[in-house]
C-alpha cells in the first residue's frame, strides 16, 4: 500500500475468495493499516519479542526481518503520529518485566536489536517525551551495567555490542541537540550511563585489543567522536546542566580501572594488600602488581639504611609499554575535555570547595598526570599546557594540602621517590619545583599528623611506606646528591650537572625548613645524620673555598647559603636529640637510686617489724606463764 497515491489491492478471505479493494489515497491507507495490522495483537507482540532474553530467536534474520518491517510500517505518517507511544508503552512493560523476573539472568539478558528497535520508534518530542516518562533511561543505564561494564558478553560478541551502544548513545545525542524538550536536568542520567560507558570502552578496550585490528581502533574513534558529540552540547544545554556533564565526566575518568595508574580509594586496595603474599595472584594486572610490589618493598627495604640506597638506585618498575598506555587513555580524555569550544577551562578552574568531590577526582588526575610527566610519556601540546597551569593553581591555592588524604597522591609520591624516576632537571623549573613542594607537604600533613585526622581506615602498610619516604627515602637521596655535587665540583663538570642535583638538595633543605619534624632523630637513624651533617660540612667548606674571598656574591654564595640553613636545623635537632638522650639517662639513673633506697628502708622497717613481732610473742608467752603459776598456786 503506498501511503502518497491510491492502488488496487487483492487479498484473500478466510473462505478462500478473493476481494478487490480501491484505495483512496492516504486516508483508505491509513484505515486499511489499522484494519488489518495496528489492531491486530500479532503485531504489538511481534516488536515486544525484540526485547527478548538472548537467544531466543536462535539467530539474528528473524529480528531483522522484524525490524524491516516495522520500518515500513513507520514510514506512514499516521504511525508517526499515533503508534509509537503504544509501541513504546509495549516494549517498555516487555524488557522491564524480563529485569524483574525472579528468573533473571544476565547471561541471556535482551542486547542486540533493543537499542535499534528505540531508534525506529524515537521519531519525535512526543516519542522522546514518552521515553522518559516510562522509565527507559533506567532500562539503558542496566545495559549498560551488564554489557559494558560486567564481564557479561566474551570473545567476537563484545565488538558488536560496543558497536550498538556507541551507534545508539550517538542518535540520541543529535536527538538532545534536535529537540529542546530534551534539554532538561531528567535527561542527565542517561548522559551519565553514556559517559560511564565510553570510558570503559576506551580502557578496556585499547588495553585488550592490538592496534594493528582494523575494527577495533574504528571502534575507538568512533567512542572518541562521542565523547566530543557530548561535550559540544555546551552549546544548547544551561550552564548548571553542562557543568554536571564535566563533573561527571571527571569523576568517571577518576573511577574507572586502567585510566590512571592508581586506585582513587584505599577500599580497592583492601584486597590485595590483605593477602597472605601481595605479590602474587589475585593480581591480574601489571598495574596492580607494580603499586603492590613498590609499596611491599617501601615497608621491607626502609628498616634498613642499605636497603634505601639499593631501592634509589633501581629504575622505575613501570614497564614503558605499561605507562605508555596508561598514558594514551587518560591523555586522549583530556585532550577531549580541554579542547571544547567555549570556556571549558574557565569552568574547570572555577571547581572549588563547593565541588568537593570533583575537585578531589581532579587532584586525582592531576597526580597521575605528574606522574606521567616525570616518566617521560607522551602528552598532547593543549593538555600539557592546561594541566601545568591547573596543577600551579592548585599549588598556589593549597589545595593539594586540602586533600592531603587523596590516596592517588600517596601512590604517586612513593612510586617516584622509591626508586630514580624522579628527574631531577624538571625540578630546575621553577613552577615544577613548587608543584612538587606543595605535593610533599601534603603527605607530610597525612602522614606525621595522621592521629588528628578524621580519616583513619587508612591501612598500616600506606602508612610505613610513607613514612618511610619522608623519614629515610628523601634524606638517603639527599645525600646521594651531595655526593654528586661533591663529584661534580671535584671534576670540573658543566654547570648543567651541578644544578641538575643541586635542584634536589634546594627542594629537601626547603621541605625541611617548613616542616622540621621530617627530620626523625631516633638511637637507630643517628648515625646516618652525623653522617649527613659532616657532608653537609664538606660541601659547605668545598664550595666556599671555590668562591675564595667573593664570599658574599660568588658564583656558590646562595648555594652555600643554603647549606648553611640545613646545617642548623641539623645541629639543633642533634642538640635537642643529645639533651633528650642525657635527661633520659639521668632520670633512669635517679630512678634506679630511688628504687635502691626505697629497698634498702623497706627491707629496714620489715626487720623491725619482724623484731617487733617476735617481742610481742615472748611477752605474750611470759604473761601467760605468770597466769599458769597463779592459777596452780
């Protein structure tokens, strides 16, 4: 029947006789199609079997074949106008019945033609509308739970289902785009399950699949393409929707497994760090065996002074082709989210306090992109320059002392100073040096005033391993680096390799003279510090006689100068450890006195008690013998 012009049409009764009927044109079209199909239960039920647990069908050409037809069925206007909602209302009770079934099961759970049956019936606001009054956004968020986020679908089948939600979340996009009545704050929890979504695909699978597979890096562009298709919605949604869009997006990136090399809580540590041996299976990653393995041998190597040194000088454990991938996936998000068109910059710099936990998710970001940084990964030019200027702001600002319990912060911090990935020529520049700082002072806050923090489901090995990066790491690397200045000097090397160390030695003796209490003297460790001070002696008295009588402005005046700050900490921390040490002694020694002369009168007044004791008997015994001789008398 063709909706446009009128036709003959023959068709056949129940008794077998044949009947000629004259269409009249849109109208007769219209009531041939209710006669014979829109009434008809058939029809209602064959689009709700869409929503079908898997299998069903046994394969694929019935459903489609239901689909073409119902294409068809659509393309009349009064379908357009009239079916949908009906349809709609069909599908909904059909696929939500299935989820709430006591014979629920996710294995067979509706997947491939649900998401192009709602791009047939979605052709209009009222269809939109329909949507999400019935409840559909939840229907999709639970798809999106079993299929891209759950280990529900394996082998050639996750290609095709990525393909189907990417196909989908891209048409209801340019539907949101399309339609104002779709541009509210109900439609932001399907923008959530979207971005939740895309993330996952874009970790998982450019961690799974080889680059040389043609469909898969189509698939990852394509995800990519979404990405940008959401966050150029700025241009039609209200400022308040579009930041919760961003914010969501932050904290999924923050989330999800495989975007930053680090878990953002310590709940998922939790697990590995309780077994029996931390370095061996359940870890099934090499992301969580390199954290696991750095934070073990932290706690192990920092109880003695030769372990630290071995440690520092180790490269980094994270194999290139681990960090490098690491890398790609978080780069390619930020690339997405700084290069959209308006003021995403203004919007992400104005996140505050207010926004405490999407300001915490970017300081998670913002660590592992300094961790990135100092392996040497690649960053893309606009995310380089965005994050620096992000990480400097929240420098200046303290922020990173706020969220001085922010456990990305702590894997971050061990992870460089455990070993020689920490590059001592970024710290030459200036704002690097800072942003270090800044991040230092952070642990030091959640590590030696952990007692008065409200936080302390924090477990014992985060806790001796930071301890021992502050405490033994730090001062142990300090002075390797005294040694190679004192090499340095002594073999007339460049400037370059002085102050390549001497970056280092300007951060400790900075970290130091605002928080003095990093320096831990104790009976086990003096040594060391005695050690450390009389270096610090030599290259004071080294770089000195290198400036001879231009003490004042030579070319190592600030050097010295600095030096010389450390020095006296270091000889007033040794002053106060020896007082400690002699009152110490003093009072045990008046104590072990005390307890002599308090034995020596205790031990006195029992004999005279005893004495006493003994008199009392024979007085009594005599009294009583005196009574006896009266009493016989």
């Amino acid at each position: 029947v063709d909706d446009a012009t009128a036709t003959t049409t023959t068709t056949t009764t129940a008794e077998g006789k044949t009947e000629n009927s004259t269409g009249g044109g849109a109208g007769d079209s219209s009531h041939w199609l209710r006669a014979k199909i829109y009434d008809e239960h058939w029809f209602l039920w064959g689009i709700s079997e869409l929503v079908v647990p898997h299998n069903m069908y046994q394969s694929s050409a019935p459903a489609i074949a239901i689909l073409a037809f119902l294409e068809k069925v659509l393309s009349f206007d009064y379908y357009r106008r009239h079916g949908s909602r009906q349809m709609l209302t069909k599908v909904f009770k059909k696929w939500n019945g299935f989820l709430t079934s006591l014979k629920f099961d996710a294995s067979v759970y509706p997947r491939h033609h649900v998401f192009p049956l709602l791009r047939l019936l979605l052709r209009t606001e009222q269809d939109h509308a329909c949507f999400i009054t019935l409840g559909f956004p939840a229907l999709v968020s639970d798809w999106i739970q079993h299929f891209l986020l759950d280990d529900t679908v394996k082998g050639n089948e996750e290609l095709r289902i990525c393909q189907t939600a990417v196909t989908f979340f891209s048409f209801y996009v340019h539907e949101i785009v399309k339609y104002p009545c779709l541009q509210i704050a109900e439609i932001l929890p399907l923008i959530d399950a979207f971005l939740q979504a895309i993330v996952a695909i874009i970790a998982y699978q450019s961690c799974k699949k080889d680059e040389a597979d043609r469909n898969w890096q189509i698939m990852l562009n394509d995800t990519l393409s979404l990405l940008q298709q959401i966050l150029e919605l700025e241009a039609v949604l209200t400022p308040d929707l579009y930041a919760h869009i961003v914010c969501a997006l932050i904290a999924q990136i923050t989330t999800a497994n495989w975007i930053i090399p680090f878990y953002a809580t310590t709940e998922e540590y939790k697990s590995i760090f309780n077994t029996r041996r931390p370095a061996v299976p359940p870890l099934n990653n090499e992301e969580d065996r390199v954290v696991v393995n750095t934070f073990v041998s932290m706690q192990n190597v920092g109880k003695s002074e030769h372990g630290v040194q071995q440690c520092l000088n180790t490269s980094s454990p994270w194999a290139s082709d681990t960090k490098h991938l690491h890398a790609y996936r978080l780069m390619v998000l930020l690339q997405k989210l700084v290069s959209v068109p308006r003021d995403a910059h203004t919007l992400l710099f104005a996140i505050d306090a207010s926004h405490d936990r999407t300001q915490s998710s970017l300081v998670s970001i913002a660590y592992a992109f300094w961790f990135y940084k100092m392996l040497h990964c690649a960053i893309p030019a606009e995310v380089e320059t965005f994050m620096h200027a992000l990480l400097l702001h929240y420098s200046k600002q303290g922020v990173f002392r706020k969220y001085q319990l922010n456990v990305v912060g702590w894997c971050t911090f061990c992870s460089l100073v455990a070993n020689n990935a920490l590059d001592y020529a970024m710290l030459r520049q200036p704002d690097n040096f800072q942003i270090l700082l800044q991040m230092t002072h952070a642990i030091v806050s959640a590590v030696l005033y952990e007692n008065q923090l409200p936080h302390k489901k924090c477990m014992k090995i985060f806790l001796h391993a930071k301890r021992n990066a502050l405490l033994k790491f730090l001062p142990t690397r300090f002075e390797l680096c005294l040694d190679a200045l004192i090499a340095s000097v002594a073999s007339s090397n460049t400037d370059a390799v002085f102050e390549e160390y001497w970056s280092f030695v300007a951060f400790y003796v900075t970290l130091v003279r605002e928080n003095e209490v990093i320096v831990n003297m104790d009976a086990s460790y003096i040594a060391f510090w005695t050690r450390l001070h009389d270096k610090t002696t030599n290259t004071i008295q080294l770089l000195t006689s290198l400036d001879g009588d231009n003490t004042d402005n030579g070319k190592y005046s600030s050097s010295v100068q600095c030096l010389q700050q450390f020095l006296y900490i270091l000889d007033r921390k040794m002053k106060e450890f020896n007082d400690k040490t002699v009152a110490a002694a003093a009072a045990t020694t008046t104590e072990t006195d005390r307890d002599g002369s308090m034995n020596t009168v205790s031990k006195t007044q029992t004999k005279k008690k005893a004495q006493l004791s003994i008199k009392l008997r024979e007085g009594s015994q005599e009294s009583s013998s005196q009574k006896n001789d009266e009493s016989n008398s």
